[in-house]
C-alpha cells in the first residue's frame, strides 16, 4: 500500500507541475501526453485493487504486489525528471539542441510504463485471488482469470478491444504515440522561427548561424547535409565555449561547456568529405539508448572536425572493474543485470533496423551514467563506437583495446575464422556477429567476470579455441534462464543466434518473472518451467509481423508481454497434464474420507515459475496405499513423518457446478468434418 500512495504522491506532483503546460516550449505535446498515460495508469490500477482486494488483508496477502508497484513507482518519478527539465526555461538554446530530436518521452519512458503495467495488474490478480476465505469466491476468480488468458484471445485485434484499455493502449493514446513527436518538432521550428524574427538584427551572427544549422533539421528531418557542415566558428568561438578535460586514453573525445551546458565534443582531423555521409547518417539517429549526435562543424583549410554528442559518465568496462574490485565481486544484482541487457539490446535493435551493424560490440563501447533519480545497481547504457568506420575511429578503437586483455574474446567465430584469412574482415559486420558479442557482454555482466580471463587460453590459442566451440563457464549457481538466452547468443551456428527483437522480448519477460518472484535469489527460488527462447520461436511462427527488421510500435509491447504469458500457461498445463499421465495409477475407494499419501512416491514436479491463480490449484499426486484412519487426532511422533493425512476437499453442488463450466468453457470444441467453421471453432 505504501508503494501505491507514493505513485499518487507523483501524480499529484505532475498535475501541479502542468498547470503551467503552456510555459513547457520544447516538447509540450510529449509531456501532456505522458501525464496522461500516468494519470489513466494510476486510475486503472486503483479501480483494479478496488475491485479485487481488500483493505483489511493489505499486511498479509499484498507481499506479490510490493516489487511490481516499486519498479513503477520508479518510472513515474524517472518522468517526472523528464517533465521537470522540459519546463526548466534555463539555457533555452541548450535544450534545444539536446531536445530537437530527443524520443525519450515515447522510447523511454512509455516504454518502461507499458512494461510495467501488466505486470501490476497480473500482480493484482493474483493477490486478488488469494483475498478472502470463501472458497466458492476464489473457484469463480480462478474461472475467470484462465478466461482471460485463453488461447483465443492471442490475437492483435482481440487484445485491444477487450484489454487495450486496461494496459494503456487505448485507440486514443496509439494514435497520439504515433504523432507526438512529429507535432513537437514542428511546434518548435515554428518557435526558432518566432525567435529569429524577432531578435534578428540584434543576436549575433553565431546565434543566427546556429538557428539556421537548427531550422534546417528540423525542416528536412535531418535526412541531409548538402555535402557541408557549419563552419567550427559557431561553436569554437562562442564566448562560453570551454574544454573541462579529455576523456579515455586516446585524444579524440573532451568534455565541453557550451551554451550552458556538459557535451562530449569528438574532435578529429583528416579529410572530412569522405565521411560526410556517415556524419549525416549519424546526425539524423536518435534513441535513448544509442550514444546521440546533436551537431557537427567543420574547418575545412585546417581538415578538422567537431561533433557534438551527450555526455555520459563512463563506460562499462571501467565501471564493472571499479565496482568488482580485486576480489572479482558480482557488480549488478540479478534484476540491474537484465535490466542493462535490455538497454543494449535495445541500442543494438534500433540500429540494426537502421541497417547499421557496430562490429566492435564489447563493454568499452558501452556507455553508461546514472539513473536519475539514482537507483542503487541500475544504470542508464548507451551504446558508442559504431559508424565512421574509417581511418577516424582508429584511435577509439586502439584506446578501447587498451582496456582489454584481448579483443578477439568479443569476435564471432566466423569473424575470426576471416580474420585469419583476410584483411577486410566483411563478416564483422553482420547482425550475427553482433549478436555473438552482446552474448559475451552479458556473461560479463552477470558474473562480473571476462570472458576466459581464466588465463587458460593465451595469444593465438583465444581465437582457434573459441572457433571450435569453446565458450565461458557460468558458475553454477546462475539462473538457468539467463543463461539458455546468453547460450543461445553464442552459438557457434550464426543461423541459430536470435535477432535483437526477440531480444528484448524474452528479457522484458524475464523481468516481469524477476517482478513476480522477488526471492529469486534464494537457494529454493522458482524456476521457469518454460524455455523462454522456445516462448519466442513458436509465437513468431504465429506473428510473421515479428520477424520484420523493422522496429515494432511501442504499443504493442503489452499484447507480446499478454502472448508470452498464454504460451508460458499453455506449456506449464501441458507439462504438468503430461507428469500427472506418466505417473502410477491412481487407486480410489468410494465411502473413504480419509487417505493417507506416501510422499515417498510422490512425483517429481518442477516449481512453478510465478505466483499465479493456476498454481493455487491443487495437484495430483501419486497414491500408493490406502488406510483408513480411526482417529484424527491421534498422536504422532515427533521428528518428520514419512506420510501424512490428507483429507479430500468437500464440494459442494454450486462447486461441482462451476467446475464442470469452467472445464466446459477451456476445453476445446470439435472440428466439423466439412463446410464452414466459426472464429471460435478456429482457436
């Protein structure tokens, strides 16, 4: 209860904050619209716990809703940072530089909402079907949780009529999260538009200079140069520009003060029109989790160049070896961990759909900074180094092998293999080897440990052993479904490495299963008893949609979460029909109240993964004798009995009734031999 008041405490905050909308000049549109997603969240969830809980038991059946309200309590206050620094009016020029095409709004945090809310109202779900003591209540509640995760409501359309509402993505929030962004931009060329009108012949020629380099994005999208950029004047020789300190081993990359504000500047020399496109390429990418480009200048009789990026803290690499210290300690918890890998995974998506492979994917490519608000393990990644692949990332390159005992730890088989028969090494390249290296960065991540740092495998013999097959050894103790999905990266058969979309599918899954079961860290927590790869595989066999390079809407995040958990329901009562079938033959005696159950004979049935209303159920066990017992309170010795009584579940008329509908309503109708068959029939 006390997660859910200090989400309202948020939203009472941000209702105050926009009652001066109209001040918001950069991105309106976007925060109006991410109010409005809290708003309706919170007042979704508060109708949800109304409906299915109740008050008196919040000390004692609420335990399963504490994690998934932390986490989104934690997306409201990230949003309200964002609200807060597009109301700031400081530096007006700054903001609109860092802010043109900024997408965090949408990408971040929408993206964490729509995440997060299913997973909430799952949560509900389930504290709601353990409320109360009437049994006959709960039997109904069962009935009408598996309804809803019935097979036939896997469908797009079916989805957004009966649950869009619910999980945030009504008709009218799609339609707003696919013009928003559009409709900010163009509100804002209107406004350097305004602004040079009005300050024209006063501002100096920099400032004119600059709201031309900024009108023009925005008027063309970014999507060209023109074979030029700016003249470096416009940045070198405003009056607050200012070097802070070089960043990393190499001389590229400084820190900067200018119009106010911390940028990162990459500063290089050579002959700059070869890599004008790349420059132009890089310039119009924009996504919270890839290192962004704001500007770029030239002096072209000296052959140098400025461009201007955000500034992060660090990257991975130094991170994870000043956390681990010598004793080589874990640096992330389990759910910081997945949490990182989705970002990556994420970054590496979006460039992919841009069809731009890094083939340099390793931890000193990855940058990372703070949460804000900070949040003890999780950071904020963003992936670096891909683009001008040219002569002008050599000295990045050499400067992040100095930071590595061997790059070739981060390279594909197949790269490796080319690497030794050729100098243009055309495989490095590929989404494959990409997805190879990120396999690697997550073993890292989740032991804090590098790849083969073991020292077993020195110089030459790194490269022919991992050619042929050999790979990290993750201690035992780690969870079996991270580590299926890291294999899976890693797979010597590039053809069998997953895509970066399935990705970020399975881990925004295992993140809702880390939410679920908040003891994952325990020696007895639950397990899966689901491959979540094999989840992934048979739904894109169903959803061709899937496997388009191109990135999916934001808003169908809620419907894959909702697929993935029909599939996980699906397998896990079909495994446990198929152990219940395998097991001995059940022997029952009519008149009989009481059994005694060997437990000894008990089978072996694997933990169920979350806290759901199907593992409320009682489940079959195997009976191997029959006693009658004379008396219910005789004594017993003490110590651990090797058998216990067990008395059947009385059921009343109205129980069997109910029973009897609902196995009427989950099992499947017959097919027609011929003609016509309904949607129903279908499913």
């Amino acid at each position: 209860m006390e997660q859910f008041r200090q989400i309202g405490e948020v939203v009472g905050s941000l209702k105050a904050l926009m009652v001066f909308r109209e001040e918001i000049q950069i991105n309106q549109r976007q925060c109006c619209l991410l109010l409005d997603m809290f708003t309706c969240a919170y007042e979704t969830i508060a109708e949800e716990m109304k409906q299915h809980l109740k008050y008196e038991e919040k000390n004692t059946k609420w335990k399963v809703l504490e994690q998934p309200l932390k986490e989104l309590h934690r997306v409201f206050k990230e949003g309200e940072v964002y609200i807060k620094q597009c109301l700031d009016t400081r530096d007006w020029w700054a903001k609109t530089v860092t802010l043109y095409q900024n997408k965090d709004c949408v990408e971040f945090h929408v993206h964490n909402l729509l995440c997060c809310i299913p997973v909430v109202i799952e949560a509900i779900e389930v504290a709601g079907d353990m409320s109360g003591c009437d049994q006959d209540e709960k039997q109904k509640k069962r009935v009408l949780y598996s309804m809803k995760y019935h097979t036939q409501n896997k469908d797009p359309k079916i989805f957004q009529w009966k649950f869009g509402k619910q999980n945030l993505v009504s008709q009218d929030f799609i339609s707003r999260l696919e013009t928003v962004w559009e409709e900010d931009r163009w509100i804002l060329l209107r406004k350097i538009q305004e602004k040079g009108n009005l300050s024209s012949e006063n501002s100096t020629k920099r400032i004119q200079r600059l709201k031309e380099l900024l009108f023009k994005n925005l008027n063309d999208g970014g999507e060209r140069l023109e074979g030029k950029l700016l003249p470096c004047s416009i940045l070198v020789g405003s009056k607050d520009y200012q070097v802070r300190r070089r960043i990393g081993g190499g001389s590229q990359y400084k820190e900067i003060q200018w119009l106010g504000e911390s940028f990162c500047l990459r500063h290089f020399f050579g002959d700059i029109e070869p890599v004008i496109p790349e420059i132009s390429q890089e310039l119009c990418l924009s996504h919270p989790h890839i290192m962004h480009t704001f500007c770029g200048f030239t002096d072209e009789e000296k052959k140098e160049c400025f461009l201007v990026m955000e500034l992060m803290t660090r990257d991975l690499s130094s991170y994870m070896k000043e956390i681990s210290g010598a004793k080589k300690r874990v640096p992330f918890s389990l759910p910081a961990a997945v949490d990182l890998m989705l970002q990556i995974a994420r970054g590496m998506e979006y460039l992919h759909s841009k069809q731009i492979y890094h083939g340099n994917l390793n931890p000193s490519n990855i940058l990372v900074k703070a949460r804000n608000p900070p949040l003890d393990g999780y950071l904020h990644a963003k992936v670096s180094g891909f683009g001008l692949s040219s002569s002008f990332s050599l000295a990045q390159k050499s400067s992040a092998a100095q930071n590595e005992s061997n790059p070739s730890i981060w390279y594909a088989p197949e790269v490796l293999e080319e690497q030794d028969q050729a100098d243009d090494i055309k495989s490095k390249y590929t989404e494959k080897a990409d997805v190879y290296s990120f396999g690697m960065i997550c073993f890292q991540l989740l032991t804090g440990k590098v790849p083969f740092e073991d020292g077993h495998l020195q110089g030459d013999k790194v490269s022919h052993n991992i050619r042929t097959g050999e790979r990290p050894l993750f201690p035992f103790q780690s969870p079996k479904y991270v580590m299926s999905l890291t294999k899976r990266c890693w797979h010597s058969d590039p053809t069998q490495r997953p895509s970066f979309s399935s990705i970020c599918r399975i881990l925004r899954y295992i993140k809702r299963f880390l939410l679920m079961n908040p003891d994952h860290s325990q020696p007895e927590a639950p397990m899966p008893v689901v491959d979540y790869t094999e989840i992934d595989a048979k739904l894109r066999q169903t959803y061709a949609y899937w496997e388009s390079s191109d990135l999916l809407p934001i808003s169908d995040l809620p419907f894959q979460i909702f697929s993935y958990r029909i599939v996980e329901k699906e397998k896990s009562v079909s495994s446990q029909r198929e152990t219940s079938e395998s097991g001995s033959d059940v022997t029952s005696t009519a008149g009989d109240d009481n059994l005694i159950l060997d437990e000894s004979f008990s089978p072996v049935i694997e933990r169920r993964t979350v806290i759901s209303p199907d593992s409320l159920a009682p489940r079959p066990k195997r009976i191997s004798s029959l006693k009658k017992i004379p008396d219910l309170k005789q004594s017993k010795s003490p110590g651990t009995p090797k058998s216990r009584s067990v008395r059947p579940p009385k059921t009343t008329s109205a129980g069997r009734a109910l029973r009897m509908n609902s196995e009427r309503v989950m099992s499947p109708r017959p097919r027609r031999s011929s003609g016509h068959v309904s949607d129903s029939e279908l499913c």
